[in-house]
C-alpha cells in the first residue's frame, strides 16, 4: 500500500518535520487552522494508508508528531521517543470511548461466539482498535486466543468494506464500529450481533519528546479549541487531553490477549 506524501529518509539526529496520520481517519489537515498551523510551524501532513509502514517510521523516530489507532501506540507504548498528548472524541456521542460489534450474516444461522470457532475472521489490520484487537479482547474473556479460535484472519477494506466483504461471503464475521454498522440500515437487515466490546480508546495525537515547547503548546490549543463539522462518514471530531488509565487499561488487556498460550 502507498504512504503518501512521505517525506524522504533522514538520518537519526535529523527531526522529520511531518505529522504522520491515518489516512482512514479523516484527519481535517485542509482545514485552514491546520494548513495555518502546519505552515507556521514548517510541517506538512503524510496520510498513510499502511499502518504497518506507519508503526516502523514512527519506530524509527521518522516522524515528529502522529495521529494514529490507540492500537498502533501500543506497539510505540515503551518507546521513550514519544509522548502522547490527546485522545479523539467519537463523533456519534462526543466522547473518548468506542464500541465494536462482532457480526454475522443472519443467513449463516450463527448465533453466538462459541459457533464461529474454526471460521474465518475479516479484520482492517493488525493495528486496529477496533477489528483486530478488540476480537482478541472478547476472546480473552472466553479463555481463548484470536489465533488458535478462527481458522483463517482474512485482511478486508475498512469499516463498512468489512461488513460488505461478510454479506458477500468473503469471511464469517467481522468486528466493527458500532456507529459504522447502525449508519447503514441494510446491515441490521442482513447481519447479527454476537458479541460487542466497550469502552475501547479512541486515537490518539502522539508527539516526539524532543518537539519544541512552542509547537507543543500550539498543537493543544489547535486539538482542543476546534470541533470540525460533523458530517454522515465522520467517525472522530475533536479531541480532550489523553486518556491515560483508559488507554493503559486497554494496553494490559491486550498484552494477555496476544501472550503466547502456556502449556
């Protein structure tokens, strides 16, 4: 997948002046606040759509500041380089939290969890909060692994391409957010819940621990004075100051949830 407008290799002592953001997450960088904020500060915007490709530069310290899936930070989570500075509010009620439903088709007659074991899983990526690790995290409660549970992790387009890929019969059950599935009638139609996970973090603004104080302080008055206009695909709009124990919570769940099984 491409990274687009990725600024070109640098050495280590030589900062990136780039906000790396998930493509997917509509970040509002051509909003004139953030091109005006961009341009004081001599950074430009990179959408990446790999996460992947994202989580290594940022790994590698190649980018100074980064909006990203909770789940991406948490392979950053022990990375002395970065600090985060703000969580995203859920544009459907306003708050720091997400919910993500387990589906099935009703055509498939599968009513609980226990039925899809063996079956195939439509996942974003491995670094979503919400189809990849939130499975996990369900998992976890029945003392299973995502792993050893279904029989095939099948990689479809995001949101509401995953719930498209499960009615056409490319995978048994996905994992999405709860509002992308309620924004569409046709998916109460043709799926069923089986399971759902709550108070899931939302993304998150990361900044390099050596950024300046001054472009620090603007990106916080920029991240909480403005709420974008909401409109039908908005996911994320606005943000608070980052929500540590939600976030750390979410991190040690995950931990177990991926911990290879003992014997």
């Amino acid at each position: 997948m491409p990274v687009h407008d990725s600024p070109q290799p640098r050495s280590a002592s030589e900062p990136s002046l780039a906000l790396a953001h998930d493509g997917n997450l509509n970040l509002p960088v051509d909003d004139p606040a953030w091109r005006d904020f961009l341009d004081r500060h001599g950074f430009h915007a990179a959408a990446y759509d790999d996460m992947a490709k994202l989580t290594v530069d940022l790994q590698q310290s190649m980018r100074a500041c980064a909006y990203l899936p909770a789940a991406n930070y948490f392979y950053l989570r022990d990375d002395p380089s970065y600090e985060p500075l703000a969580s995203a509010l859920y544009a459907a009620d306003q708050t720091p939290n997400l919910s993500s439903l387990l589906v099935v088709t009703k055509s498939s007659g599968i009513t609980t969890i226990d039925q899809l074991r063996g079956r195939r899983l439509g996942y974003a990526h491995r670094y979503c909060t919400t189809s990849y690790f939130a499975p996990a995290l369900v998992l976890l409660e029945n003392h299973d692994t995502i792993a050893d549970f279904f029989a095939e992790l099948v990689q479809v387009p995001p949101y509401q391409g995953q719930i498209d890929c499960l009615v056409a019969g490319r995978v048994d059950a996905t994992m999405v957010q709860e509002d992308v599935w309620r924004k569409n009638p046709a998916n109460a139609e043709a799926t069923r819940v089986v399971a759902r996970r709550d108070n899931l973090p939302t993304p998150l603004v990361i900044v390099g621990k050596d950024t300046a104080g001054e472009f620090k302080e603007d990106l916080r008055r920029l991240l909480f004075s403005r709420r974008p206009r909401i409109t039908p695909t908005t996911l994320f709009s606005g943000f608070v100051p980052y929500q540590r124990q939600q976030v750390e919570e979410f991190f040690a769940a995950s931990v177990r949830a991926f911990a290879a099984p003992t014997n």
